[in-house]
C-alpha cells in the first residue's frame, strides 16, 4: 500500500523541476508569506513521503518553541493527507458525520465560548475477508483546544478554535479515527489541525526532525497525578469560590499539565456550585499552591 504512494510521488511533474523555481511557485500560490527555507521543507517532505507539494498535503505550522522562547515553523500533514492515504489504500469503507456532545457554555481564559463537550467520528475499512470494521475515536474539546499561549501563557482558546469550535474538534476526531484505521499508512504524526497554536513542548515525546521538520514518535500525555489533584482541589475550589476562576479556567490550566478523568473533571465542575464552603482555606494556603503549581510547570 506504501509502495503505490511512492511511485505515484516518483512520477508528480512538480519534484522534477529545479527547486528554485518549485519554492517560487509554491511561495505565490499555496504557501504566500512563507520563508524560502520551510517551503524547502515541505518540498523534501514531500519528496521523502512521494507525494505532490501541488496539493498541499502538508501545512507549515508557526509553534512556540519555549527552549529558544521564539515561534519556529514546523511541517505537519494536514487532514486532506490522511484522507488521501486512506482511500488510496482502497480499503476505506466510508467515514461518518461527525457527533457531538452537548454544548457547554463557559469562560476560559477571561474569553466566553461556548464549545462541544466532546466529538465522535467513525472511521470503516473493508478488511482482507470482506467484512467491515468500525473505527471509532472520541475527542473532548477541553483535551484538544488551542491556546493563544505566547509570553503572556494564556489559556484561552486561539482565533481558530473560537471561530470554529466544532468544525476544529471535528477534525481531531476524524484524524484520530484514521490513524486507528490506517496506521501502517498514517502511522502516530499528529496533523496540522491538531497542533496549530500549540508549543512544541505541549507534545512531550515529540521528536522534530531537523531536516524534513516531521514530528514523530508522540507519546500520549500522562494523567494528572491523583496526589497532586487532591493537595490542590481545596485551592482550586476557593478560587472559584473567591470569583478569581471559573471551573472552566481551573479545567484548562491543569490538563496542560496530564489528563483529567471525568470523575475529577465533575469534581471541579461541582465545587462551583458550593460557593458557600469554598473558604476553608486562607489566601496564604491558596497562594503555597499556586506557587507549588509554578514550580510543576517548570514557569
């Protein structure tokens, strides 16, 4: 099935011309703005991979690189890739509209949105029997979301993910869904819509090839320890309580530091109701978390 995408790549008219005039073309037609050397990028990307920089099947990605504390471009696939991976495999069997939970009203951030709780997206593919297995992947939006991130380590949503709530949660789900599909064909690389407006360094485990720009080897992110959860949610719940956060907020900065469990999300998300046992803590207790907290996240 690889072997077929490489000799369509082997044969795409674009890798055969002089790459001067191929960063040219691509810097005045798919990729305007973008600096010469990660147009080079895409075009050995797409010459590694055997596939048509015409198409745009990879996308550059402006991230925050906290190391070097600079935006660096890296060169992620984008949906469409999985897509066309899939079906040229010609075992895609169909992919289904996309679900979503209900909606949740909140402010994260200081920002209002209002979002989808979750996605769900099936992916089918006819197996060598001819039978037909469904793949299926649910995605939660406070799991997935951008942040507008920068100096200022906001965690608000980006303009992206607040002008297109649904549609970007969408596209996690399918692309999660093909990759449990397909993944002899698309393999563990996050896509370009997964990782727009993150750090790199939201990715522990993510290696960037200095050549090519790939990210590779992504590890899943590790749950939030249940000790610290516990030794922080009295802080968490005065906070709330006092108006300095909303649950929404609280949510949102811990899951940049592991995952949640829906009891332990329920947890923080009940506490904002209980407004009237909410100071069993002084501002001195509040303000050791906090700056334990500081100390976790390496700020």
């Amino acid at each position: 099935m690889n072997t077929a995408v490489v000799k369509i790549g082997a044969t795409v008219p674009a890798l055969a011309m002089d790459e001067g005039q191929l960063i040219t073309v691509l810097e005045n037609s798919l990729y305007p703005g973008a600096s010469p050397t990660s147009i080079a990028l895409v075009i050995n990307y797409c010459r590694a991979a055997g596939l048509d920089p015409m198409q745009k099947p990879a996308h550059i990605v402006p991230m925050w690189d906290s190391k070097s504390s600079r935006m660096r471009d890296v060169i992620m696939p984008g949906i469409g890739l999985y897509r066309t991976q899939a079906a040229r495999s010609g075992a895609l069997a169909g992919i289904s509209e996309p679900e979503f939970g209900e909606d949740v009203a909140g402010e994260i951030g200081g920002q209002r949105i209002t979002y989808p709780k979750w996605c769900r997206v099936t992916v089918r593919r006819r197996l060598p029997d001819g039978s037909v297995a469904d793949f299926t992947a649910r995605e939660l939006w406070l799991e997935n979301y951008a942040v507008k991130g920068g100096k200022e380590k906001s965690v608000a949503p980006n303009a992206m993910w607040t002008r297109r709530p649904y549609a970007q949660l969408a596209k996690c789900a399918q692309a999660q869904a093909l990759r449990m599909a397909f993944p002899e064909m698309i393999g563990s690389q996050p896509t370009a819509d997964e990782m727009e407006g993150k750090a790199i360094d939201d990715f522990a485990g993510t290696t960037i090839d200095g050549t090519t720009g790939e990210a590779t080897g992504r590890k899943e992110p590790l749950p939030y320890p249940a000790d610290k959860f516990k030794e922080n949610l009295p802080g968490w719940r005065k906070a709330i309580a006092d108006g300095r956060k909303t649950a929404d907020d609280i949510i949102a900065m811990v899951q940049t530091r592991g995952t949640l469990t829906e009891e332990q999300t329920q947890q923080i998300r009940g506490e904002q109701k209980q407004e009237a046992g909410g100071g069993v803590m002084t501002d001195e207790e509040v303000a050791a978390i906090h700056a334990r907290e500081m100390a976790e996240a390496g700020q």
